[in-house]
C-alpha cells in the first residue's frame, strides 16, 4: 500500500500541479492531511487524486509518498479502476 506522485507539471493559476494518487482512500486522505490539503480539492475522475503544487509534492515525499512517471501512473490508474475507486 502507498501513495504516489507523478512527474506532470502543469500550470495552474500560477502554481505547477502534478497527481497524488493512493493504494486506498485513508492512505491518499491521511498523505492529503498531513501535506495541507483540503478535503474538498479532492478529484474524483478518473479516479480519487488530488492535483497537487509542487511545494506540497516534495512535502509528500519527505512523508514517503513514491514518485511515478507517466507509465506507472497509467497503470496505477488503470489497477484502481479495476478495483472500484
């Protein structure tokens, strides 16, 4: 079980942006809680993520999440769909 981030960067209302995907829901919400998310930023498609500023990226990898490129986090999308989320 873990919590991943990719490597996208993309531009937002003056910030870059990149994924943070979970294993499960409690694993995404506690990473969500202890980097300074809200509740309430949280995606729903395709699947649960937040998209997540880069200062709050490192943050989540101080904290253990594990960084994913485009590939892994396909296929990581791909695994929680088959599972339900």
């Amino acid at each position: 079980m873990a919590v991943y981030v990719d490597n996208a960067r993309m531009p937002y209302r003056g910030m870059v942006m990149c994924h943070m995907l979970a294993d499960t829901f409690d694993e995404l919400d506690g990473m969500a809680v202890a980097i300074g998310m809200k509740r309430e930023w949280l995606q729903r498609r395709p699947v649960l993520h937040y998209d997540v500023p880069l200062f709050r990226r490192k943050l989540a990898v101080e904290a253990g999440a594990v960084e994913v490129g485009r590939r892994e986090l396909a296929h990581l999308i791909r695994k929680l769909r088959a599972g339900g989320q």
